[in-house]
C-alpha cells in the first residue's frame, strides 16, 4: 500500500503578505491623512466663523456704547436732499400773480410763492421789513403826531389774503373802524402797523403769521396765511375814563 506522505498546503508568499500589510498600512494612512486634511479644514472654518462672529459681537457692542452714552457713528445715507428747483419757484410765482389777476388785486401786490409750510414773500424795493417780521410800504406818509397807548384811531381798511382777493373792506361797508390802541382789540400786525402812522397817511401792511389772528376751529381763519390791509389813518381821538354811579366807560373825543 502506497505510503502516501501529506504535505502542508504551502503558505502564500512572505512579500505578497507583506505587499497586503503593507497596503492596508498605506490605506490607513491615507484614510488618517485626510481624516486630519478635513479635521483641519473643518476647524479652519469653525475658526474663520468663530473670529467673524466675534467681530459682530464687538461691533454690536461698541454701537451699544456709543448709543448709551449718546453718540453715535455717521452712517452714509442713500437719500438725497431735497433741493430747491428754480422753474418750481417760477411756476409757482406764475401762477400766484395769475390768481391774484383773477381776484382784481390792486396795483403792486405783493406776491406769494407757497410750498408747503413755507412761503416766501416777493415785493419791490419800496417796502421795509421790521426786525417783527412785519412788511410795509408808506404811499402817504401824513401829518401831526403818531398816535400813543390809549388812543383812539379812526381809520379805513380793506384786507386781502395771498391770492388778491379781498376779505373785509370798510369803504364797502360804508363807515370807518375805530379802536383803542394797547386794548388788544385788533392782531399784533395791525397794531403795530398803525401805530407809528399820522392822520392823513396811507400805507400797506403784510402781516406774517406768527403776528396773525390764532388759528382754529373756533376761529374764523383756518390756516396760517399772510394777510395784506391797505390802511388809511384818518383821524386820532383822546380818550379818558368816566365814572356814574356804579357806571364806569370811556370817552373819546
């Protein structure tokens, strides 16, 4: 009987094991270096949001600062001011001299040119501006003595508002208008531009707002406008108080 003699199966070569070990030992490495590119890729980024989170922080820290201690940082704005057009202020000059043609407005008026809440006002050379913002223009300056606290004047008047139409008239009404001047009887304008005038003269007044009747509901204007009066001082009247009995007026004369 044969002898059949059993030979151990022969183990795989010393280099092809070493060429696997040594493959897996480069694929690890491989697998190691870019676990660690990414790692490093990944806290670069974090790092990088990190520093710019931090910066927000500060900047949102610095503006609180700068609020609560009332300042605060010029910031550009996109806006752009508003700036005055010529042809608008000639349209508007234009069509203010067009209304007041309509309204028969008298010889030399001045005109108005409004835009919005302001208003500029367009006369010739021969009218004079007071430091109260009162306009004038004597076409007859008169003669004797300016009237004083106290007084009576007696006077005729006819009112205009910006447009050239006419609002009050005492020659329409037939009979002049009398008050005591330092009663408070009429606006602060008129008083003011009567006062310094002399029987006989003549002058035109534009009373600005802020020397204007109130404004209101329980008034009859209802929007701060420039009122014109051409006024004629006709006479001045002394004025003392009498008493009868329990009676107390006063007198002019």
């Amino acid at each position: 009987m044969p002898i059949i003699l059993s030979t151990p199966l022969l183990s795989e070569p010393s280099f092809l094991s070493y060429s696997r070990v040594q493959t897996f030992s480069t694929q690890r490495k491989k697998n190691a270096f870019c676990c660690l590119s990414h790692s490093l890729r990944d806290n670069g980024v974090q790092n990088r949001y990190g520093s710019h989170r931090e910066e927000n922080l500060r900047r949102r820290f610095l503006l609180f600062l700068l609020v609560s201690s009332g300042l605060s940082p010029t910031l550009s704005s996109s806006g752009k001011t508003k700036s005055k057009n010529p042809y608008d202020e000639k349209r508007l000059l234009e069509q203010n001299k067009r209304r007041q043609k309509e309204n028969n407005a008298p010889e030399d008026f001045p005109n108005f040119i409004r835009e919005g809440f302001e208003v500029k006002v367009v006369t010739s050379d021969d009218y004079i501006k007071s430091d109260s913002g009162l306009i004038y223009r004597d076409y007859e300056v008169g003669t004797g003595e300016c009237p004083k606290a106290g007084q009576q004047v007696t006077f005729h008047y006819t009112g205009y508002n910006e447009s050239g139409r006419r609002i009050d008239s005492t020659y329409l009404q037939g009979s002049p208008a009398r008050i005591r001047l330092g009663t408070k009887a009429v606006v602060p304008g008129f008083e003011e531009g009567i006062q310094d005038m002399r029987p006989g003269g003549k002058r035109r007044i534009i009373i600005p707002p802020e020397l204007g009747p109130p404004v209101g509901p329980s008034t009859f204007f209802s929007s701060k406008q420039f009122e014109v009066f051409d006024i004629e001082l006709l006479s001045i009247q002394n004025c003392q108080r009498r008493t009868i009995g329990f009676y107390s007026d006063v007198v002019c004369n």
